[in-house]
C-alpha cells in the first residue's frame, strides 16, 4: 500500500504541472486580474444578480484590450455562518486501483456504458470497495474514445474505450472544491472496472462556526480582481449559478498533491461558461470573515495615543489599517495618536493566503476636547468689624482636583471651601487658583473683603418721672436735676483729623 501510495503521489504531481485550465496557487491573489470598477445592480426582489464586470487581463490578452464577466444568477439561501473541519488523509482513505494494465485499458472495446447508465454501473462496482460514501455525489460522466475521420475532418467512425466517472464530495450540502477529494472510476464493456481512483479524507469537526460574506461582497471581490484560482481567460465569462462552498486550505508545498491534513473554508464558487468555446468556468472567492481588532483605549481626551491589536485569525500575512483621521499604517499592531477630538471610524483589512477580509467599527474611537478649570469663589460675609470670620465657597467649574487660596493677608488655604478670620483692620484682595488634569486657571477679587471698627459706645440721659396713684391721680412734673449716674469707665472718640486729645477731670458738686 505504501508503494502505490508514492506511485499515486508521482502521478499527481505530473498531473498537476500539466493542468493550463485552471491554477491553484498558495501565495497571495491579489489582483489577478486588473478589474475597471462599475456599480453591482441588483433586481428588486433580491433574489437576482444582473451586472458586467469589465475585465483587464494582461496574461493572455493584448495591453489595454477587454473582455467581460457577465453574472445573472440567482442568490441562493445560504447560513450566516458555517463549520470548519479538518481533513485528514492515511493510507486507509486513499486508494489507486489499476485493475487492468495497459494495452487492454486503452484499447477500444464493442461497447462500454452509455452516460445514463454510467452511474449505476460504477455505483456497482464501487460495492466491492466499501460502496460510495454517503456525502458522495454524481459529477460527470463521459466516454472516451478513438475515431476515424476524413481528411476534410468528417468522424466516419467512432470506437468506445471506456466510460469514465467522476463524483465528488458535498459537506451538508457545500460543494468541496481545490484538490478536494474525489472518486474516478473507468468503466469497460458490461460495466466492468479497468481503473479506480479514490481520495476520501476522514473529517473532523473544529467546533468552530465562521460567518461568511454575503454574495454581493463575493461579488466585489470578483470585480477588485480577488479570486483564490487564477483564471486564464481569452474570451467573456458567463456566471449562471453561485454556491457556496468549502475551499480545502493546505499543503502549501506544490510537490505535495494531497496534504495529510487540510482546513475546509468557505468560499463562494462561481460556475459558468465562455459563450464562444463553451468551455465550463468555475472562479472561487475566499467567503470566510477572519479580520477583527481590539483598541486600549477607545476613549479619552486629546491628545490621546491608542494601542491596536490585530485580533484575526485564519493567519493573516498583510495588514492595512484606516485610523478614520485621515492616516493609515501597514503594522499588525500600530500605535497611533489622536490630536484632534471627536468620534473616528476605525477599519482593518486583512489578507491570509486565500484573500482578504475588512473589519470596521464606527465611531469605535471618542476623543473629548480639553476641559481645564474656571476658577470662581464667593464669601460670606465681605464685610464687617474686626475681627472679621468670612467662609469661603469654592464656584468653580469642570471639576478641579486642587486649590490655593491667597487671602491677601498673608496667609493661604490648600482646600475647597475654608473658613478664614481677619484680625486686622484693612480691604483685603483674594485670590483663588485651581487645577485640574487638563490646566489650570485663577481668579482675583481685588478689595474683595472690608474688614472695620465697631461702632461707638455712647453715655445715655435719664429722665425720672414719678406717678403716684390716689383717689385722684396727681402727675409730678419732672425734677429739675438728673438722677446721677456712675461715670463710665469707656469713652469712644469719633471724628477725622484729630492729632491729639486733652482731658480735663472736674469734679461738679
């Protein structure tokens, strides 16, 4: 088994450098064709694609000449997202049986299946080696032949010599497609097995669900050149019909035509035909969605530099980054600063070795102006008599996280709302100053605070009056001398201009 197993492996490789339809390659598609961009119309009732991509080719075409892509398909119904599964390939699922060696295989027979009955001949045949497999499906059939002809080129003759068979693998009912599996079976009178050929990888489930692009964005890929096969195209294509499907992602190593192990990604397959060869087409455009980013952090005040993490997977190799201000960065992980406020749409596109996704957030970014401080304050009271206890309210707005108080006396306060008490006659200019992350800003309130004497004491005049009450009431007038008061210890001197006072003691009997 081992030996067959290198031998098919030869086989292949020399099978596949002879391939000139379509190439599979591994590096980066981007472009494969030059595309002139034109609006995707869709009919109104979303189930129908009508559009012509004009096409630029510079492989097989002359400079500056055209051919189209026209599409007219219907827009199947497919999941938003899918299963991946790995495929793995052993010697127990790989099989290359050649029943009958040459001459007899390639020699012309009496007759062989017709293309009706070609699959029940080869679903019988298969029998002996375990039967189809469930998830296989019927591709084509055709028989292969010799003939006779005319000089002119008149077939006078035609001799069968053998009907060929071909099936090929559906996962829950996606098309599996690349160097996908497959089963070929070459059929020879009574439907008799010349040749088998069967790759049948075991599948394993990952557990993980991808989303998948819609047909439209397919459709934008196809325009923008994006295809994961390279088409060689002389002629217009028709598109007719679109699934989606699985792409078998692997063996990077093109001498290694069946990897042991692959990944299943989605990928919308367009199948169609060029109208003049009647060649059949299938272009394949990578469907999975793998692009996604993280940014610490998404808010703050300007200026304000964000760290951005490439969160992708599928292994993305190039990076292009929208930054939503007008600049951009190839890193896979850029750190880029924001100097001006307001709300940014950030994007990212990303590319793996089958194509390219983008990510973009809106307004993912909220970069706030600078708010510094403005300083106010009020007292109470601004006025009175020595000594004068005023308490101070700090009125300040947006937040300030520190103060210094300068109450124009000499001393100072380092809190909010202070309680401050003057003990010396005088107008007092106050200052306040406040900080906070964004600056800074003062207020001064000149001759803000009054601080005076007291009013003065003064010596009152009694006057007694007596009333004595009888039968009749007899009112006493006033006595011509005051009742004598002790003298006051206190006098108050009031008045401006007084240089100095002399007091003169006299004793009044």
């Amino acid at each position: 088994m081992r030996k067959e197993f290198k031998i098919l492996l030869s086989i292949g490789v020399v099978v596949l450098l002879c391939c000139a339809v379509l190439i599979i390659s591994t590096e980066e598609h981007v472009n494969p064709f030059k595309l002139n961009k034109k609006p995707i119309s869709v009919s109104n009732d979303q189930t129908t694609i009508r559009t012509m991509i004009p096409v630029k080719n510079d492989i097989n075409r002359k400079e500056g000449s055209m051919f189209n892509i026209i599409i007219n398909i219907s827009v199947p119904a497919v999941p938003q997202s899918v299963v991946l599964y790995k495929g793995i390939l052993s010697e127990e699922n790989i099989s290359h049986q050649i029943i009958y060696e040459s001459p007899y295989r390639h020699s012309t027979k009496n007759s062989t299946p017709s293309i009706t009955e070609a699959p029940i001949f080869a679903e019988a045949a298969m029998v002996q080696y375990g039967g189809l497999p469930p998830d296989a499906v019927f591709t084509s059939a055709f028989i292969h032949e010799a003939y006779s002809q005319k000089s002119n080129g008149e077939i006078t003759a035609r001799y069968p010599k053998s009907t060929q068979v071909a099936y090929s693998r559906e996962i829950n009912g996606m098309p599996l497609v690349g160097r996908s599996d497959g089963i070929s079976l070459d059929l020879g009178e009574n439907g008799e097995l010349l040749y088998m050929e069967k790759i049948w990888r075991t599948l394993e489930d990952t557990g993980t669900n991808v989303s998948v692009i819609s047909i439209q964005q397919a459709i934008e890929k196809l325009q923008n050149g994006e295809t994961i096969n390279q088409y060689q195209a002389a002629n217009d294509v028709e598109i007719n019909s679109v699934r989606l499907g699985y792409f078998e992602r692997g063996g990077t190593n093109l001498e290694e035509l069946y990897p042991r192990e692959i990944l299943l990604e989605p990928c919308w397959i367009f199948y169609g035909v060029q109208p003049q060869s009647q060649s059949k087409v299938k272009l394949y455009v990578y469907a999975r969605r793998f692009v996604n980013f993280t940014a610490t952090p998404t808010t703050g005040k300007v200026p304000l530099t964000i760290t951005f993490t490439d969160a992708s997977d599928a292994s993305p190799v190039k990076w292009n980054w929208d930054f939503g201000d007008g600049t951009n960065s190839t890193e896979r992980n850029p750190v880029h600063a924001y100097t001006n406020a307001g709300n940014y749409t950030v994007s990212l596109r990303g590319w793996n070795d089958l194509g390219s996704d983008t990510m973009e957030k809106t307004n993912f970014i909220t970069i706030s102006p600078k708010t510094p401080p403005i300083a106010n304050f009020t007292a109470d009271p601004a006025s009175g008599t020595v000594p004068l206890n005023v308490t101070f309210t700090d009125m300040s707005t947006n937040a300030p996280v520190n103060w210094t108080w300068d109450f124009g006396d000499g001393t100072n306060a380092m809190i909010q709302n202070p309680v401050h008490l003057y003990t010396s006659l005088g107008n007092y200019t106050v200052s306040l100053n406040v900080t906070n992350e964004d600056g800074a800003d003062s207020m001064i309130k000149t001759d803000y605070i009054t601080v005076s004497n007291p009013p003065p004491t003064t010596i009152p005049t009694t006057t007694a009056t007596t009333t004595v009450t009888t039968a009749t009431t007899v009112t006493t007038k006033p006595t011509t001398k005051p009742t004598r008061q002790p003298l006051s210890p206190l006098v108050a001197i009031c008045g401006f201009g007084i240089a100095s006072l002399v007091f003169v003691l006299i004793k009044k009997r």
